[in-house]
C-alpha cells in the first residue's frame, strides 16, 4: 500500500476507533466548530499535516503518516516541523503550538508530549481518545511530583528496605521513567511495598486509575486482603482510603479472618475512564487478556483459574494510567505467555514490574532495576530464613530403567484408565527423562517416600511438631498422575488418614483448590501438600518448613520462585529454617547458574501454515525448507497406518517420512506444484491432525531402586567436600589474612573485634563459611568458631564453647583462688563466654553485668586487676 491507502485502510480506522471524526480540511473558521475531529491536509507555514486532532474547538495533537514499510519513531520530527507551523492555536510550548505529537504506519504507532523541554517519545498501541487528551491538558504534573518530593514516607511499619524500593521508584518515576523493575526476594514483602508506594501515588494524585495485575486468582485474592489490612494512617485502612476493585471471588477465596466483601469493578470504569475516576484495580492477567482479546485468547499456564465470567470489552489504551504487575518473571515474550506483552503494551501507562527473580528478557522489557534486595542479605539481615539441604539420591532417578525380556509389567492406557499385564518379548531401556512420563517404578517412589519420611519424623520428634511439607511432583495426569502416586504413597507411610496428605493442582479431580490453600496455610492439616505447579509463585505459607522436588526444573527462575516458598518467617512457630530435599540433583544444577539468567525465553512455536507460508513468501527460504523436513519426519514417526491411508491421497502410499526427505528437489524442480500441495488446506489439516498411536504408560513393579540419601551445606556440598575446602582455605590464608593469622600466630593479641573481623572474613568467602555451616559439616552441633579453625589449621580437636570456657576457667583458677564475691563475678562472665568467647570492658554495660554494677564495681571487687584478669581469660580462650 501507499501512504494513501494506508491511510484510508488502516489509520484512518484506528482514529475511528478512538472516537475521532475523520474529515478532509475545509476552511481555518470551521476549526473552533469540531469537538472530536480528525482533520486531514491541514495547512501549517511548514507544509500540509496529514491529520491534526481537535477537541473542543482547538488542535491538540498532530499526526504524521506514513506508509506502511516506513519505520515511524523518527518520523515525529516531521510532526514536529509542522506543529512549529501551525497558526491561528492558543497553545505554545516552546515553540511547538500543539501539546501531542503522533506518527503512524498503521502497524506501530509513537507519541510525544511536548509540553515540556526534553520530552521522550514512546511507542503506544494506537490513538488516544479525545477524552484522554483532554484529561492529559488539565492533568497538574508539576504539583503531583511536588508533593513526592517535599513529603516524607514516614509509615510506620514499613521496614528499611521498604522505604528504600519505594523512594527508588518515586527517583525513577521524578526522572521521567515509564518502566521499571523491582526484584525483592520472595518473603520480604513486595505487596505491602507495592499498595504503600499506591497511598502515595493516588495521594499526590501522580496517578488515580490504577491496575494491579497478578497471575493467579490466589494472588488477586491476597491482595485484596492485604489492601484491606494495611494501614495507610493510623486508624485507616487503604480500602477505606481509595476504592479497591478485583474481579469476582467466592467466599472460601478467603481466610476465615478476612471479611468478605470485595467490589466488582463495573465494566463502564474499563470502557469509558473517567477524569474523577480514583481507583486500584486487582485482576488476573489471564481476565485482562480476555477483556482486551476475546477468550479466545487466553493462554494456557499450568495450575491457573478459568476467569469464566470475563468477556471482551473495548478498552481505550488510557484506562490506566499506572500498572503494577506482580510476579512479572512469569515469560511476557515466551511461546505460551507471549499475550503478556500485549495485555501490557495495550495500556499506555507507567509499567513497574515486580519480581523477586529478574531474568533478561523481564529486565529487557521494563529496562531497569531500579533497586534490588535479594535473599542472602535478607537472611543476613534477619527478614528471611536460610535453608538446609538434603540429597536424596535414587539409583533409577540416576541410571534409568532396563527391563529384560521375559518380564511381566502392567500397561496403562493413558486415555482411561485401563491396566493390563504384559509380558515383554524382548529387553527395553528407559532414559531417566522417560520416569513418570512412559514408564513409573513402584520400588523407586515407595523409597524416595520413606527416605523423606525418615527426616519428618525426626523433625517431629525434634520440634515437637510435624514440618509442614511441600512436594513438587512430576505432572497431574488424568489416569498417570504423578501427583496422585505419590499422595497414596505418603499416605500409606505415615497412616494419619486422608486429610494429613492432599493434593493440591489445577486438575479437575481437585474440589476448590483455593480453599484447599487456606487450609494448609491456617491449619494443622494438611500437613503435607503434593503440587505440581500451582503453589510455586506467590502463595505465602509462612509455617512451611520442607520443600521436597520430586520434579525436573530447568527454568532458574521457577527454582527460585519454589524455593522461595520456604524462606518466609514465622515467629509463632519459632521457625529458623527450612530443608529442600533433592531427589533430581535440582539444587546441584542451578548451583551453577548464576543468579540473574540471562537465558532466553522460549520463542513463539509457529504452526506449520504458518512455516508453509512464510517458504511460499521467500522469507528466510533454506531455513524454512529445514525446519519444514523436520516436522514432517517428526509427523512420520507417530503417524498410524489409518493416518497414511488418509495421506494417501495427497502424496504417493502417504508415505510422508519419503516425501520429507525429498522436499527440497521437489520444490526446486517444480515449485509451483509442490507449494499447491504444500497450501492445501486439506492437506494442512490432516498434517495437524494426523492420527496417532495411543500412548502407553508403563507401571514397572520388578525393579528395585538403591536409594541413600545426605546433607548437603548450602545446598551443594556434600560435608566432606565442604570440611576440604575450608581446611585448605585455613591453611592457605593463615598468614595473609589478618584474623587468621592472629588467631594462630599471636593469639595474645586476639580479641572481641578480631573475632568479629574473622567471622566476617569466613562468611563473604563464596562457600559462605559460617558457624552454623561448619557445625553441619563436621556433624558437631555445638563447635565454637575458634576450635573449627584451630582443627582445620593444626589438627587440634573440636570442643563446644561450654567446654572451652570451662578450660579456660579451670586453667585460671589453677593459679588464682578467689573470693566468694568474686566468684558471683566469675559465674557472669563465664556465662558470657559461653554465649560469645571473648570478653572486653564494653560487655559490662550490657545486662546481666550492668545489674550487679559497672566495670568499676567489678574492678573494686577484683582489687583493682580486673583489666589483667580479662586478658588472661581472653588468652586462655583462644589457648
């Protein structure tokens, strides 16, 4: 097309669209007269504007087009040229006599606002309405970014990295950003950051319709009980502050606690957004891609919610004018997700995405993080709980399977059901890919089960209570379920009836799964909960103190996302860790990887039409050729002999595997004839749906499985691995680092802040050598600090800090006696070398010292030889 008849056939129906009138130009007088109008060949001093708008009897926006092979983002600085030579118009921003600028193919369409001096353009998904343009003219920006920055946040339950992503995101939003990542680690709160940087936002009026997109019924369903919770000033909840609108919910969405009473957004505020429209939207992505796009649209995610009642509604692109998304990881460029990218580029709005696993292409689309708290220096930091690991290795999880001939095995039709015993003719190797996908071993399971279960209930016996449990497992089949397999195998180990072990998935053997999250959530039981993908983002569940992966997991991204349903606190049950145990190697693997992928998303999967069309149209033609044979000769292996008979009669016997591979001489000697078999739309069709072999699935009940299992230090090392790398690292640095090397050279000069430095040194090392992971890897619970290094550099044995005050003390009172006042002295600081190893003058500020008196009492008491007697206790310490 030219630029002519893109205009008519495409722009001029998107200007339509928005509610413009589309008129050619008359005369100068009949301006003031339009209210909503599109105005073609306006003359300006510069040339002829291929539109101006005009609302209310005056030119607000200029639009230049063009055709549609020409690229449109440096084409506003035609637009430009002629806005500085439109006359007769009462607006002048620095020369510009219009606020908008548009340029438009038809395909993509950029906007600018020129109002003021370093302006940035944008790319938006199609034209304002009038309406919208009139509320960007009366909007007060100035007075907005005022208030942000002249007031304080000063909420009281905010924690200090809280105040930190909020006053990030106000920098970023003062400098003119539209886009912006926050990556905050599961657990540390990114809901309450997000509805408190709201308050500020619809406060200072810098937004009021705003949209908060997650990507599960749960996830919406926690929000609006969070905004319902949270107080923005003392004594006023948000959702008494603002309107709060989300989707339809039932009841049981909800904890017993919350009161049930959520408002449903009306469809008018979608479809006509009004000025004094003030507002917070929580809805699931999935409903706000069927309101854009039609059901039609919506896109398969594992364990979602159907949004039943949602319908398509024409929504202009500035309903909203902010858009928090929620878990935004969750692909937006993917081949199953790719509407994620549409629903949001839909809107123009300022876009903060949050996530607490940023990957490339999320960083990609929203351009910066504009701040980060990740999960170490939380668990530093007190906010989150680290973690033990557990590798439970399986030899069938490992090697395979290998039937001999001869075997009986059951075989299950994976479409109903039915089991039959078969007897096999000749050996068969299974891949470890192939388990719980074609075949499953009965022996293997029942292990892995009890070799988890042998942990819980030393835990029980530990903590007075059993861990609640999470269980990733392999897949949620109708007939093969993985899922189910291993809840009746659960259930039979631990033989707590039903209720102690259920299942949570999107199946549809599943009744209310929502509900069935509240339980595990607030109640005793279940205890153990089997999942495949639906509890890994977003749910908070802080009592979980077990993460079982009984699953392959390639994405980092979704191990962070399963992983972070462990570290949340949880104070009412003293909670000071969680253990992940490994059956697929899963923590070893990602181990590896580094903390923010940089791995793509999987691209869109085109259909085979759309291969065959893009050869017929020469794009990219001997790639397409290949990908082409590919899929044929993958169609060659499945198809049945019903389904060769049916493409018999498209080519010779329908033998397609043949035709594949002699595809590019045929299409090099007869092209034309070869790409009219290729188009045919019956020939495509039957190519998409061939017939198949019915699968079958394979119960193996003969193997037996050798399955062990270990502690891992964080989650990678196993103890002996662990002990060799800290020893070498010891003796490596005994003379170059500094604690160290007072520690084992010249340990009269050792004190409180050496200990400190030393334990700092040994912690920021990449194996994290804390006290806590030393102990672990040792298998000594109690191991002080001193006596790990002194083991690791001279062999020395390992003592408990109570063993090594108590010599310390002994060596002391060989020499000395001492008085019984000075002994009550004695007991304090013997308790607090117990606690700490070292002692300084400081320590007797703090209590208990400071209720028996000062460091000057306690030297009185001492006759005067406190400082002395301080430092041959700190000597025979560290002796």
């Amino acid at each position: 097309m030219n630029e002519r008849e893109t205009r008519k056939k495409l722009i001029d129906p998107h200007l339509q669209k928005a509610g413009w009138i589309v008129l050619p130009f008359r005369e100068q007088a009949e301006i003031a007269k339009y209210t909503r109008h599109a105005i073609e060949e306006y003359p300006t001093t510069n040339g002829p504007a291929d539109y101006v708008l005009v609302s209310k009897g005056e030119i607000v926006a200029v639009v230049e087009a063009k055709k549609v092979e020409v690229g449109t983002q440096s084409v506003l600085n035609q637009a430009k040229r002629y806005a500085l030579g439109i006359e007769k118009n009462r607006f002048d921003f620095n020369g510009y006599k219009v606020p908008f600028l548009y340029s438009t193919n038809g395909f993509q369409t950029w906007f600018e606002d020129v109002r003021k001096i370093g302006s940035r353009s944008r790319e938006i998904a199609g034209f304002h309405t009038p309406q919208a343009l009139d509320e960007l003219l009366q909007k007060e920006d100035d007075r907005s970014r005022q208030w942000l920055q002249s007031t304080p946040n000063d909420h009281v339950f905010l924690r200090p990295y809280q105040f930190d992503a909020i006053q990030s995101i106000e920098s970023a939003l003062l400098a003119n950003k539209r886009r912006m990542l926050v990556a905050m680690a599961t657990g540390t709160g990114k809901t309450y950051t997000a509805i408190s940087l709201l308050y500020r936002l619809l406060k200072s009026e810098f937004a009021r319709r705003i949209l908060f997109l997650v990507d599960r019924r749960a996830l919406a369903a926690q929000a609006v009980s969070a905004a319902a919770s949270f107080e923005v000033e003392p004594g006023i909840k948000f959702n008494r502050a603002y309107e709060v609108y989300s989707q339809r919910f039932q009841k049981e969405d909800f904890d017993e606690d919350t009161k049930f009473d959520p408002k449903v957004l009306p469809n008018e505020y979608l479809a006509n957004p009004k000025p004094n429209h003030t507002f917070v939207y929580i809805c699931t992505i999935q409903r706000m891609q069927i309101n854009l796009f039609g059901k039609n649209s919506v896109f398969g995610s594992g364990d979602t919610d159907p949004d039943d009642d949602a319908d398509k509604i024409d929504i202009p692109i500035h309903a909203f004018d902010c858009i928090i998304a929620d878990e935004c990881h969750r692909g937006y460029t993917s081949a199953e997700e790719s509407r994620w990218r549409e629903v949001l580029d839909h809107f123009d709005a300022v876009k903060i995405g949050l996530t607490a696993t940023p990957a490339a292409h999320t960083k990609a689309y929203f351009n910066d993080v504009v701040y980060r708290y990740e999960y170490e220096k939380a668990v530093r930091e007190g906010y989150l709980v680290d973690y033990d690991a557990v590798r439970i290795r399986s030899d069938v999880r490992i090697k395979g399977i290998f039937l001999k001939e001869g075997e009986e095995v059951t075989l299950q039709d994976p479409t109903t059901g039915q089991l039959k015993l078969d007897i096999l003719e000749d050996e068969r190797k299974f891949d470890p890919a192939d388990i719980e996908h074609t075949i499953t071993s009965v022996d293997s399971s029942k292990k892995i089960v009890k070799e988890f279960a042998d942990y819980a209930l030393e835990q029980e016996q530990e903590l007075g209570r059993f861990p609640k449990t999470l269980i990733f497992a392999d897949n949620d089949l109708p007939h093969t379920s993985h899922a189910d397999q291993v809840v009746q195998l659960l259930r039979e180990q631990f033989n707590r009836g039903d209720e102690f072990v259920q299942k949570i998935t999107g199946a549809k053997n599943v009744d209310r799964p929502l509900n069935l999250i509240r339980k595990f959530r607030n109640r005793p039981e279940p205890s153990i909960v089997v999942t495949v993908d639906m509890l890994s983002t977003g749910v908070d569940i802080p009592a979980l103190e077990n993460i079982v992966f009984i699953r392959p997991v390639q994405s980092r991204i979704l191990f962070e996302q399963m992983m972070g349903r462990g570290t949340r606190k949880c104070d009412e049950i003293n909670k000071t860790h969680f253990t992940a145990f490994d059956v697929l190697g899963v923590l070893e693997y990602f181990s590896k990887a580094s903390a923010f992928t940089t791995d793509p998303p999987c691209k869109p999967t085109r259909t085979l039409r759309e291969i065959i069309n893009d050869l017929y149209n020469n794009k990219d033609q001997e790639y397409n050729k290949r990908v082409l044979v590919k899929r044929l000769q993958r169609i060659a292996k499945n198809i049945t002999a019903e389904g060769r008979a049916q493409l018999a009669a498209f080519i010779p016997h329908g033998d397609i595997g043949v035709f594949a591979k002699e595809l590019p001489s045929k299409l090099d000697r007869d092209w034309m004839n070869t790409m009219t078999l290729l188009r045919n739309d019956g020939f495509i069709d039957l190519l998409d749906h061939y017939p198949r072999a019915k699968p079958t699935f394979i119960i193996d009940k003969i193997t037996e499985d050798a399955v062990t299992s270990e502690l891992l230090i964080r989650g990678k090392y196993r103890p002996v691995d662990y002990i060799e790398a800290f020893t070498n690292f010891v003796k490596e640095n005994a003379s170059t680092y500094e604690a160290l090397a007072v520690l084992l050279n010249r340990p009269r000069d050792f004190k409180t802040e050496t200990l400190y430095d030393l334990r700092k040194k040994l912690e920021s090392q990449p194996e994290q050598f804390t006290e806590k992971n030393l102990r672990m890897a040792y298998h000594h619970e109690l191991a002080d600090i001193i006596s790990i290094v002194k083991h690791a550099a001279k062999n020395e044995p390992l003592f408990s800090a109570e063993e090594r005050v108590a010599r310390a003390i002994t060596r002391i009172k060989q020499r000395k006696t001492f008085t019984p006042a000075q002994e009550g002295w004695l007991k304090i600081i013997q308790d607090h070398l117990a606690q700490n190893l070292l002692i300084d003058e400081k320590d007797f500020k703090m209590i208990p010292f400071s209720r028996r008196g000062s460091w000057k009492t306690a030297n009185k008491v001492f006759d005067g030889k406190l400082e002395d007697l301080v430092k041959e206790i700190n000597e025979a310490m560290v002796a």
